[in-house]
C-alpha cells in the first residue's frame, strides 16, 4: 500500500517555470538546463521503481516516499521507505 506518493519535486517545478520565461541567450541558461536535466533525470529514476513496487503485495507492504524526519540536531531525508513485518534471506545470501 502506498502510503505517501511521488509527487514532483517543487524544484523541478521552478527551473521549468525559469526556462520558459528566460531568454535563450542568457548566461547562466546552460548552467540552468544543466541542472533541470539532473533534476528531471532524478525524478524519473525514483517514478521508475513505482513499477517495481507494484508487484508487492499491497496488504503486507507500506511504501512512503520522500519522507523528511528529525533526528535529534539534524533533519534527513528518505526517498522510499518501505515498511513489512517479514524479513527474508535469500539462499545463499
């Protein structure tokens, strides 16, 4: 069962919004385009394994994504965190 979803990144959403409003010529737009890619590039990966995690049984699996928790002084962030009351070893492993 998923818990919390992917949803797309707040940044993702502003360096868009940035590339459509600045010039093509401007000076910092490559450094811009660069960033979006990794940022875009980033998202995609993390969508992906939404497939993976289909084929778990929704009743024995809760899925949370991009959780954001204090610990103590710090703050720190889980893309997935996947919680069950089983643990398997695989043969051999």
């Amino acid at each position: 069962m998923i818990v919390r979803s992917k949803t797309k990144p707040l940044q993702l959403h502003q360096l868009e919004a940035l590339l459509n409003r600045i010039p093509d010529n401007h000076s910092k737009r490559r450094f811009i385009e660069e960033d979006y890619a990794k940022q875009k590039a980033g998202y995609k990966g993390e969508r992906s394994l939404e497939y993976h995690l289909s084929y778990l049984p929704k009743k024995d699996y809760y899925i949370f994504h991009d959780l954001r928790l204090y610990a103590g002084k710090h703050y720190f962030q889980i893309d997935i965190l996947i919680l069950t009351p089983f643990f398997h070893l695989r043969p051999g492993g």
